[in-house]
C-alpha cells in the first residue's frame, strides 16, 4: 500500500478514535477509569511465610484478610482467534501487524481495524454470550473494545494505558469481566453490564491470571503482588482470599482440573527456587506438585480419568507431563531436546476430534521445526512434524474451520526460514495455506 494511502488511514482512525472519546466522555464519566487520592483504596495484609492456605470461610469472617484491599503473563501473542462474528460458530482471526494496525481475517479476506499499533489485546465474552468481542491495549490512547468487525464498532473503556489485564466470569452471570492492571493506579474491575469500574487494589500487581476454585463455574482473578504474596479475587463488592503470603514474579502459571474433574479448577503457581505448587480446587490448601524450577508450564488434556495434565519445561532441561495422582503428580518425560528457538514455546490443539477430547502438543525445536506429541496415539512423538527449514515464532490454536473443537494453528515464521508469515493449517485433514507474509508483533 502506498506510503499516501497508509497516512489516510491512521488519520481517519485517529479521527474516530478522538470522536469516540468525546462521544464517551459527553455520556458521563462512568466510562472514564475513575480517580482515587492516595491512601482510598484498601490494603492488603502481607505475611512471609512458605506457600499455605487461608480457608475461604476463615478469610472471608476475619478482619484483616477480608479487608485487602496480568491470563498470566506468558507472553503477547499478536493473534487471537475467537468466535467475533455471531453470525457464524467458527472463529475469526485478529492480527497485531504493528506500525501497519490491526487487521481482521475472515474467509480468506483482510480488513483493517484500526492503524494504530497495538500494545496488547485479548478477547473476552463482554456482551453477550453468542461470541467474543476484542479488547485491545492502544497505549496512551487507553483501553478498546470492538465487537463488531463487519462495521469496525469501537467502544472506549478507559483513557488509561493498562500495564496488563485478563478476563473471567467472576460473578457468575455467563459474561466475562475484566480484571486490568492500572500500573501506580492499581488494579480495577470492569463490568460492561453497567458499564462500571471498581478499584480492587491501590496496589501494581506483578502478574494476573483467570482462576476457578472453590465453587466450579464461578471464576475468580488470581493476582501476585511484590511482597504481599498471591491473592484470589471476586465479584463486586470483591471478595479478597490470600492463597500465600510467598512472593512470585514468574511468568507462567495455570488453572485447570487437574485433580477433579467434577469439580473446580485446581491453580498451578510457579515458585521458582521452589518449585510447582498446586493448590487444591477444594480450598484445602498447597500441595508441591514438582520441585522443578519450571521455565514454563501450560494444562493440556490427554485421555484419561483426569480432566487435565500439566506440561511443564524444566530450566535445567526436558519437556514433562505431570498427572495427578491422588496425593501428588508423576512426571513422564516427552523430550529432552532443546525447545525454541527464541522463546517459542508449545501449543495444544486437537488434530482429530475423535479421541474424547485428547489434545496433541506442538514442540518447536531450537534447531528449527516442530514434533508432535500424541498422547492417544501411545504417547508417539513425530520429531518432523514441521520440517526443520522453517523456524517458529509461535503457535496460535482455534476452531476457524467450525468443527466444534479446536483443530487449527496460526503457526507464525520468521527468518531463515524459506518463507515468513502466517500460515493457517489444519494438520489433521492436511489443508494449509500462507495467509500473509507479513510477520505479526508477540513473542512468546
């Protein structure tokens, strides 16, 4: 596109970004991140003590822990796939191309979104449980929604720059909200179904991530905050759990049922020195699941009586699954090659949809390509899934092709492979194609 055409384009948009915000602000300050003095926002109590429990019955009737007051952070990924268009069930792919915007793939067709670069963006069930909306990180021009592609329909959220944020149910209702991290103005909570910001802490969260303990279905946000440990958080007026006053800033964790599969979700927290702690969906308290110190860890579902399994990168090498056991996980080995290149790292996806929901897993290699490993197949690992000539950035999964379980991969290429961009496959049916040769932002 001509240098001309790309300066009207980020003119327009910037245009109606700036009408946007003036249409919000004459709609009333509700839609504007509210300010607090310093001090309004309650506390949190910290404690320094190894990872434990805090029973939700104790926290919730004791004085101090009830009065406390980033899916965690793995990495950007410049894609989303998600179901934007409620006229149809597959998903739809939204791209970060940086300084070229952000673009909307649909039934082989590009359409531009916006020509501002985004810094970040997740999708999120704001409005209506028949598809996903976008949200999208602007920088200095604050926090978006669109939730409709086909007419390009932009909502502002906040003119605050948000550091990081995640989305999750947590009050039940069927929609998400979301849970974004502020920076010095602490962390907030946003319900699109009055359009409201509450202020959860006054405190910067280090990391944040979708959780689902307790009672199953009714999801909380996990926060880890500098010195005063992990925190489960809920609903509005909030609920505060202090799950550890031990403090983590790594950057991978997870939740799942790992432990029950008719029950809640058990949360995965990476201590580093350590180790993996799992505490229990029943609230029963933590429970070491490796004494790893893992370089990054995601729940993948194989067949079998649990629900879920964890995969887990050792830092002095080899790629694991762990399966619960009853009173820990046993850990099998996948691989001890190296995994790259970079900081690309596995995705899970289902090649077939024929084996009760068993997931196969993508490992790129630090040498270049991908294996798969197929736990149903009799935990099989196919070295030369992808050849070793192209080289892996990262892997986006999704159901673009409708077949109700998530059976695509975005794979994005980078240099020295023969050809960068985005190719879109469906490995189990063998269809693939480049999309665009143009390499998104992210980096896992």
């Amino acid at each position: 596109m001509k240098k001309a055409t790309w300066f009207f384009s980020l003119m327009a948009l910037f245009t109606g970004l700036s009408l946007a915000q003036s249409r919000e602000h004459s709609a009333g300050a509700s839609q504007i991140l509210p300010q607090r003095t310093p001090g309004e926002a309650e506390k949190i109590m910290g404690y320094d003590i190894a990872p434990r429990s805090i029973d939700r019955t104790e926290a919730e009737t004791a004085g101090g822990a009830i009065q406390y007051p980033t899916n965690t952070n793995l990495g950007y990924k410049g894609i989303v796939m998600a179901e934007f268009d409620s006229y149809d069930e597959n998903d739809e792919i939204m791209v970060d191309f940086g300084s070229l915007g952000l673009w909307y793939y649909n039934a082989g067709v590009w359409t531009q979104m916006s020509g501002v670069n985004p810094e970040g963006m997740i999708s999120a069930t704001l409005l209506n449980v028949n598809d996903d909306e976008l949200v999208v990180d602007f920088g200095s021009l604050g926090l978006w929604m669109i939730w409709d592609p086909a007419t390009v329909t932009w909502y502002q959220l906040s003119g605050v720059d948000p550091d990081g944020m995640f989305s999750t149910d947590d009050d039940n209702d069927g929609r998400d909200e979301l849970h974004v991290d502020f920076g010095s103005l602490g962390l907030w909570r946003y319900d699109l179904d009055n359009s409201s910001w509450i202020q959860l802490s006054g405190l910067d969260p280090l990391l944040g991530l979708r959780m689902d303990a307790g009672y199953a279905g009714y999801e909380e946000g996990c926060h880890m905050f500098l010195t005063h440990g992990v925190w489960n958080i809920y609903g509005s007026p909030p609920v505060y759990i202090q799950l550890t006053g031990t403090v983590t800033a790594n950057d991978d964790h997870a939740s799942a049922k790992f432990t029950n599969s008719a029950g809640a979700e058990d949360l995965i927290v990476d201590f580093g020195g350590l180790g993996l702690w799992l505490y229990k969906e029943d609230l029963s308290g933590w429970v070491q699941a490796s004494s790893m110190s893992a370089n990054r860890v995601k729940e993948v579902k194989f067949a079998g009586t649990q629900d879920y399994e964890l995969l887990a990168e050792d830092n002095v090498g080899g790629l694991y699954w762990g399966n619960w056991n009853g009173g820990g996980m046993t850990w099998t080995l996948i691989t001890d090659d190296d995994i790259g290149p970079g900081s690309a790292w596995c995705e899970t996806f289902d090649i077939d949809g024929n084996d009760n929901g068993d997931e196969e897993v993508v490992i790129p290699w630090a040498a270049g390509g991908a294996g798969l490993f197929d736990y149903s197949a009799g935990s099989v690992l196919m070295k030369n899934f992808i050849s070793s000539s192209y080289f892996i950035k990262y892997l986006v999964k999704g159901d673009y092709y409708n077949r109700g379980y998530d059976s695509t991969l975005a794979v994005v290429y980078v240099a020295p492979s023969p050809q960068v961009g985005i190719f879109l496959t469906e490995p189990g049916t063998g269809a693939g194609n480049w999309i665009t040769h143009q390499i998104p932002d992210g980096l896992y």
